[in-house]
C-alpha cells in the first residue's frame, strides 16, 4: 500500500470511555485551525461510512468501494486474511492519503499497543482515561489495560493523560520514558476544566492548558465529563500544532462538535435520549448526567441491552435513581449479544419493574407506550442498542 499511514501526522487518542468524543473535538478543533483533517472512530451506529470522514464529510459509498475494491488482493499479498477492522482501518489510512490531509485523528479501536490503527506514529498521544472494560481481552487489572493502552505513546510524542490515578498514571510516565517520548502533559497539572456548569444543550466551562486559559466556552454535548474530554482535546490541538490556539479557534471548533450517541436527544415529549454507555464507568457518568441535564424529567423508563461480558446490573446501578420506574429489556442486534432476560432479572433483583420485549425497535414502543410527556426515556446498554434504536426514530 506504500505505506499511506505515515502520508500525513497523526493524533493517535485511546481510553476506556470518552475517545470516540474526543477525537471528533480534536478533528473539530484542528479543522477551526484550518487545517484539512480525517477522522477515524468507532464503531458506527448506522453504517460503516460514519467511521471515516474528511473534514466532517463521511467517506461516500463509492469512495469506500473504490478503497476496499483496491485492497481486494491484499490476502494473497500478506499471506494472511485481514480483519473486517483492519480492512477498514487500512482503507481509511489510504484513503486520508488520497484526499491529502493535513493531519489525521484516529480512535483506537480496541485497546492499544495491537490495535490495527497503532501502525501509525503519533505526534500526539492522547488517553481519555482507564477503567475496567474489555477484560477478557485486555487484562482484568486497570494496571493490565493502562499497558496496553501506553502502546499507542512513540518516540518524540506529546502524551496527553488525562488518567489522574497516581499509579496508573505511573505506567504511562514510565512509557513515555522508555520509548522517548517528547513530553508529557497531565490533567490537572497541565491541562483542565474548571467551573463546569450546565447550559441548554451541554456545559459551560472554562478550558485550560500549559500556554492558555479560556473563560465561558460553550461545549455543545451534555455530561460533565465532556468538558474534561475538551480540555484534553485542546491540549491535544495544542500540542500538535505547537503553539497557542487563538479564542475564535477554540469556541468555533468546539461549538460545531456532534457526536451521536452520547446523551444525544432524539425526541421531545417524551424526551427520548440515547447514550451508549456499556461499563460501569461510563454508567456512572450517564447517571450523574441524568441528575444534572435532565431534572425536568418526571419519571425515566430505561430501555437497556447489553453485550456478553457486561454485568446488566453494574449498569443499573450507575444510572438508577427515584425516578427510574420501569426497565424495558432488549437482545442487542450482534452475535456476542447477552439475552434480555439477564437485564431483566438484575433489574427485578434492584427492586425495579421490568420485561423483556425482545428486540429493540419494540423495546423502544413499549417504553414510549409507558412514557407520558414529562417523562424520560433512556436508551443505553450497547452502541448495538442505541444504533437501531436511532434507526427507528431518526430514519434517514
């Protein structure tokens, strides 16, 4: 292929929750710069070409034929069949090549030191945070996952931590030591939000950085943790292009961010929001958004599937609160998928009403069927579950 990897820089971002955001809000940031970007994420909620874009354009079905077409041979050229995921990581890195990007952000897939993307080099490194996720594969320490996560840190890179546990921590300094990294910048010390608040459709906060500090910006997705993902996504911006983002930069990237699936709002009366936490720490950070982004709501019917490997009631109880009254189950459309009736049985065992009503389009309308206009239905558990749960309510 000639290598398409190393056509163009690349911000390489990694960690157990909040990548995926991440990376759109250095891309955002990076494009506000000026500068010609691909963005590489997944997985897709709807069909593959969300995962490659090229200044916020999806690659088009042609475009990704035309790549996949000319990696056809590649089999008999490597003497191996590549991955689904490789394939389309590979078509991406090409891709990127041929439209002549300035710089490239690519979310791990899974992991990091043997995620297909880690052929790249990165100029900067970027790990979100890590927590307990994907431990059959990655290890079932957090010390585990932070070593495979600290392969994506290469010789002369920025590392931007924003992992604040001391001894986690401590494996990525000693990463970023061995390899030769350039610097390292940690959350808190060198990187921040401070005075986090809400406003209508996400948070306000004032973002910081080793160079900068800027009051009042508006991040247009809801959670608090999404200002700790835009600071680090500044100092990201900031450590790739070497110098001081200027004010217009920062709010007009970071005011054009979207990223579907996240605390996304579908629909009004009854709101209906989709988010697709799916570990115990993304849970957490779900419940605490429910209790601060949505107050107005009366009651909350969760619709919720999961994956094998997913406990359903370490789910439960980052999001479950007074106003949770029902649970409505569902089989998440994917082979490695975790019956309904597990979900409904950890409900029941929280003490919370609940039924399995299959699949998810029809878990959806029996939660609407439940729902009156002030209250809330929640879809989470799988990006399986929020993807075709988007489907039916957003077609097109």
């Amino acid at each position: 292929m000639g290598s398409p990897e190393h056509a163009y820089p690349v911000v390489h971002v990694t960690g157990t929750n909040g990548k995926g955001s991440t990376t759109r809000m250095v891309s955002a940031l990076l494009r506000a710069a000026g500068m010609n970007v691909g963005a590489y994420t997944s997985p897709h909620l709807g069909r593959v070409n969300e995962r490659l874009a090229v200044d916020d354009r999806e690659i088009s079905d042609e475009e990704l034929a035309a790549q996949l077409a000319a990696l056809a041979e590649l089999e008999r050229f490597i003497g191996v069949e590549p991955t689904w995921f490789e394939l389309v990581t590979a078509a991406a890195f090409r891709w990127f090549a041929d439209e002549a990007v300035d710089a490239a952000v690519l979310e791990v897939g899974l992991g990091g030191r043997y995620d297909a993307t880690n052929v790249a080099t990165a100029s900067v490194a970027v790990v979100t945070n890590v927590e307990l996720d994907h431990t059959d594969l990655l290890g079932g320490t957090r010390a585990l996952i932070a070593g495979e996560k600290a392969g994506i840190v290469k010789p002369g890179s920025v590392l931007v931590l924003g992992e604040e546990d001391e001894e986690i921590a401590g494996i990525f300094e000693a990463e970023a030591e061995s390899v030769g990294a350039a610097s390292v910048w940690r959350r808190g010390r060198d990187f921040g939000a401070d005075g986090v608040r809400v406003a209508v459709g996400g948070r306000v906060a004032d973002l910081w950085t080793p160079a900068a500090r800027y009051e009042d910006v508006f991040v247009p997705v809801r959670g608090g943790h999404q200002a700790d993902n835009a600071a680090a996504a500044l100092a990201a911006a900031q450590g790739f292009l070497g110098d001081v983002l200027s004010e217009d930069v920062v709010r007009d990237g970071l005011a054009s961010v979207r990223v579907p699936g996240r605390l996304e709002v579908l629909r009004r009366r009854p709101e209906v929001v989709v988010d697709g936490a799916h570990n115990p720490a993304g849970a957490a950070a779900l419940g605490a958004a429910l209790a601060e982004d949505f107050q107005a709501a009366r009651r909350i019917i969760v619709v919720m599937g999961t994956l094998r490997h997913h406990d359903p009631a370490e789910l439960l109880a980052g999001i479950v609160n007074e106003r949770v009254v029902s649970v409505v189950a569902c089989t998440p459309p994917s082979p490695r998928a975790l019956p309904g009736t597990a979900v409904v049985e950890a409900a029941e065992a929280a003490g919370i009403e609940a039924d399995d009503a299959g699949e998810v389009a029809d878990a959806v309308r029996e939660a609407l069927s439940q729902a009156d206009e002030d209250d809330l239905v929640l879809v989470t558990g799988s990006l399986y579950v929020v993807g075709a749960a988007r489907r039916l309510l957003s077609p097109g």
